[in-house]
C-alpha cells in the first residue's frame, strides 16, 4: 500500500477541563454585559455610570467556582476549610457587590 490508500489516523479527542469551561462562560457573560451596555449607551447617548462593582460579579463568581473545582479535583490546597473560606468569600463579595451596585444601575434607567 501507498502512502495516499492508508486510513488516517485520528487524535483522541480531548475536552476542556471544567475550570477552563467554567471561565469560558465567565467570558460569555462578560461579552453580553458589553453588548448590553453598549447597546444602551448608542440607544440613550449616555454611559453607565458607577456599574463596577456590577462588573466585578462574574469574576467573583467564577474565582469561587474555581476554588469549588479544585478542591473537588484534588488540586486544591488546605483542604475542606480553606475551600469553604475562600469560596464563601468571593461568594459573599458577589452579593455585596450586587447590593451595592443594583441601586446605582436603577437610578440611571
């Protein structure tokens, strides 16, 4: 047999691990955001304003799914209480930063 006859050898498909499949929707989340602010700002002529700490939501969010992963993996270090503390944490940074950060969204809508 020739070189052009012989079947093709096929790689083994490899997927994303769930850290980088978890980051790629932070990604996904972080583009709709600029396409709504965005959208808003061609609609009205004006810019948001004060919406950072609505901005630093996803990252926090994905940063605690992060921790969670890992530790589930055994990747994380300081086992169970470090987990807890530093998900609870970028978990409780989120909901602050959302209660901070709605009002200041709804007074400019």
């Amino acid at each position: 047999m020739d070189e052009q006859n012989k079947p093709e050898q096929k790689e083994p498909v490899t997927y994303a691990s769930p850290v980088k499949r978890l980051w790629a929707w932070v990604g996904v989340v972080y583009m709709v955001i600029l396409v709504l602010v965005n959208t808003y700002a061609l609609a009205t002529a004006r810019y948001l304003t004060g919406i950072g700490a609505l901005a630093l939501i996803p990252a926090l969010c994905g940063l605690g799914g992060t921790v969670i992963l890992r530790y589930r993996a055994g990747q994380g270090k300081g086992g169970l209480p470090a987990c807890v503390v530093l998900a609870g944490a970028c978990f409780a940074l989120a909901v602050w930063n959302l209660i901070r950060g709605l009002p200041a969204l709804l007074a400019q809508l």
